[in-house]
C-alpha cells in the first residue's frame, strides 16, 4: 500500500514526513509500525527501512519517523545515463 508523502523536517535522529490534505492513509500509521521507504532521485530509486516513532495532527497529519543508518541505491539501468554532447550530421536520402 503507497502513501505520498514529502519530507517536512530532518532533526538529528528523525524525519518529519507530511501527507497534504488531500492525501489519503490507507491504514492508520501508528508508533512502532516499521515502513519501507522509496523516492525517486535523478539517476536512480533510493530506498530504506524505518519505523513510525511519533504521529502529529496540527496543523496537518505528519508522522516522525527513524532517520536511516543507510540509504540503498537501486539503479534501474544496466549503465548509468551521461550527458553527452555529439556532432551531428544529417544527409537527406532521396
């Protein structure tokens, strides 16, 4: 089950994630629940694995969660994608 978040705070130990108002749970997060956590950088998926410590309702819902000791790095190609500049020539083909 996803749920769209976005990062509203980084304190020492914790991250403070804030769904919008529009945004729906599908379940209730409560302290103690582990949950995984994926985001989308500009050259490959990132993810870990942390656990709910707190949940806050003012003035929006937001969850405070265990910073990661690590962070995994998935790339999603074989290579990883270089800027590259290139002369190019065109021919028309009759």
């Amino acid at each position: 089950v996803q749920c769209h978040t976005r990062v509203l705070e980084q304190r020492q130990d914790t991250i403070l994630v804030v769904g919008g108002e529009r945004v729906r749970v599908p379940s209730p997060l409560l302290p103690g629940q582990r949950v995984q956590v994926q985001f989308q950088g500009d050259d490959a998926l990132y993810g870990f694995r942390s656990r709910i410590l707190r949940t806050h309702h003012t003035p929006l819902t937001c969850w405070e969660m265990e910073k990661p000791k690590t962070i995994q790095r998935h790339q999603r190609r074989r290579y990883p994608r270089l800027a590259l500049r290139l002369p190019v020539q065109f021919t028309h083909l009759y």
